[in-house]
C-alpha cells in the first residue's frame, strides 16, 4: 500500500523511540522542523511515541529504505478531521544522509495518496518556516498552494522568519 522502488512506509511503534530521539535530538534535523527547538529526554520521545500511536486523529508512519531497511523518517497526518474530511501533514527526514534525493517526495506522495484515495480526505494541509526553501520547492512540486503566512512568526539565527501555510486538495490532486 505504502511503497516506491526505494522506500515503504510502516506505522511507528515504540521500538521507534531510540531512533526518533535520535532525529529530535539533530540540531540540523530540528532546526527546518521545530518552532521551539527544545531539548527532549528519552522519556519524553517515548511517551510522544505513545500518543500518537494510540490518537484517533492522527496517523504517522516511519520512511523505511528498502535497500538496506534502514529508518530514515517519519511521516503524519495530523489533527484528522473526518467530517469535515481534512489534515494536517507533516514530514521529517532524520536522517541527513538522505535528504535532497527524492526521498522526502517518494514518502509525500504515498501520504497525499492514502489521504486521497484511501481516506478520501479534501484537504491536505502543512506549516512551513520560510526559509526552508527546499521543502517549499518540494511542496510546490507536490502541487501545495500557499494560503498565508504569519509574519515574523519565528526568531532563529537572529531574525524573524514566517510560517508558511500551504494546502492542496482533492481535486487538484494529480497521482
């Protein structure tokens, strides 16, 4: 359900937690990611594990390579809203080997197509800082669409930056 030639995706469990405070912990990993950069205790990604596996309004999965079964990130839908048919997406490639070959678009789009196809939700939307250009481009690709911004939403590396709001519906949805 959940594959490309290079990757599958698997729901988390909690023996997930050793590697994912592993990537909440990467100051790089955290900071395109995490408006308030904390510092977590093993206890802390573990319980975070815990709740998300058992939400009823979320769904996350971690980004399996299938070459070597190597965990390289975790995917989610979030803040689920069947009736109103909608969702939040998020994305982490944690590990740094990874990133800028394709992978984050392979997962993203086996999550666009399980919330489409399979949950038939309208809208899929994501938060972006402004200056992950990287994962704007990607988004874009993807076919997102930007709905707004909040200004000068975030302080790092010594200036404001916004947080980018983006959506791409049904309809619009090209698989």
């Amino acid at each position: 359900m959940f594959s490309t030639e290079r990757i599958y995706l698997r729901k988390v469990t909690k023996e997930d937690a050793d590697t994912y405070h592993k990537w909440r912990s990467n100051p790089a990993v955290m900071e395109n990611t995490s408006p308030h950069l904390d510092v977590y205790t093993r206890e802390d990604t573990e319980n975070f594990i815990l709740s998300i596996m058992k939400s009823a309004s979320s769904k996350s999965y971690v980004i399996q390579h299938r070459e070597n079964d190597e965990p390289i990130g975790i995917v989610s839908l979030i803040n689920l809203d069947y009736k109103n048919r909608n969702a939040e997406c998020i994305i982490d490639l944690g590990n740094e080997e990874y990133w800028g070959k394709g992978y984050a678009k392979e997962a993203m789009n086996e999550l666009l197509k399980y919330s489409f196809l399979e949950l038939n939700l309208h809208k899929v939307s994501l938060r972006v800082f402004s200056f992950n250009e990287r994962a704007i481009k990607l988004y874009e690709r993807l076919g997102f669409e930007r709905e707004g911004e909040q200004k000068e939403q975030l302080f790092r590396n010594g200036s404001w930056h916004g947080i980018i709001m983006m959506a791409i519906f049904q309809n619009k949805y090209v698989e």
